[in-house]
C-alpha cells in the first residue's frame, strides 16, 4: 500500500508541473483573460485550486474537508494583482496538499474522513482531488494552449512524435516505474 502513496503524490505533483508549464509560457495578463462572462480565468481556477486544497487538507485527517472558513463562491473571482500573487496562492495550496500527503502512512489509507459530512475513506478522498485537481488543470493547459497557439510548447508527446517517444519507451529495459520518472 505504500506504493499507492507514492505513486499519488508522484501523480499529483506531475499536474501541478503540467500547470505551471502552462502558465509559464503566458503573458501576465493572459492569466487573467476570460473568454466570456460566464467562464473563468485561469487565475479564477488557480484561486478555485488552492482553495479547495487548502480547505480539504488542512487537518485532513481530523475535520472535515469543507472548512466552515471557505468561501468556494468567491474563489471564483479574481483577487490577484499580478502573477506573483497569484502564483504565491497557487504554491500555498500545494503545500498545504503535499505536507498532508507526506504526513499520511499506509494505516491511514483505511481511515474515514469527511467531506461535507460524506464519509470517504483516506485513499477514496485522495482519488477524488485526483480527478478535480487534474480536470482544472486541463482548463488551465487548454486555455494557455489556445492563448499561445502556433507558439505553444508542448507539455506531453508532441503532435506527430508517437514514434520517436514510443522508440524511446520501447529501447529501455521493462521495469516497474511510475510514468512520471523520465520525465
């Protein structure tokens, strides 16, 4: 079971690099950007990110995941002045989530926790931020792709290189690693 710890946090830590590849290659004020009124901002995600993470894994294991301090409604506005704040408030909720991770052993995974008063247990919670976390920042990679297009800098196998990464993958001895490893 240690493994999955592992390869959570390996998991976790490859979407928090996908995102910051992403913003990295924008212009300051394409973080704030909204396409239309009713979408959000790529700061509006960051804020809505850290925010969830903050209040999930803040005392994860001893009160529940939705923090009677959150505000979830205005995560989704825009608070940040410029791209060191926002990125200040985007490292404070990866730490906030990584220091739980790292505190957790393999006799927590069984243990129930609360989110909203539904019970999970440590390791049904964790998957579930293993599908919000990376569905944002999906949101923040599409929008940062569509910003920068024919100047983006692919995150994954670049469009047409199948081969050329699959020949890679395929020269290297079978092993048992995470995907993340060489990247």
């Amino acid at each position: 079971m240690n493994s999955y710890l592992e390869s959570a946090q390996k998991q976790f830590l490859y979407y928090k690099m996908l995102g910051e590849k992403a913003m990295v290659q924008l212009e300051e004020e394409q973080l704030f950007l909204q396409y239309n009124g009713e979408s959000n901002s790529i700061a509006m995600v960051v804020n809505h990110l850290a925010g969830n993470m903050l209040s999930r894994f803040t005392d994860f294991l001893t009160t529940d995941g939705e923090k009677p301090w959150r505000n979830r409604d205005a995560e989704f506005t825009n608070p940040f002045r410029n791209r060191a704040e926002l990125m200040g408030r985007w490292n404070e909720g990866w730490d906030c989530l990584m220091n739980a991770l790292n505190a957790l052993t393999p006799a927590d995974l069984e243990k129930i926790i609360y989110i909203r008063n539904d019970g999970h247990t440590v390791t049904e919670a964790l998957n579930r931020q293993l599908a919000h976390y990376p569905y944002h920042i999906g949101q923040i990679v599409f929008m940062a792709k569509m910003f920068r297009n024919e100047e983006w800098q692919t995150l994954s196998i670049a469009r047409n290189r199948s081969g050329d990464y699959n020949q890679r993958k395929f020269s290297q001895e079978k092993d048992r690693r995470h995907f993340t490893d060489d990247l």
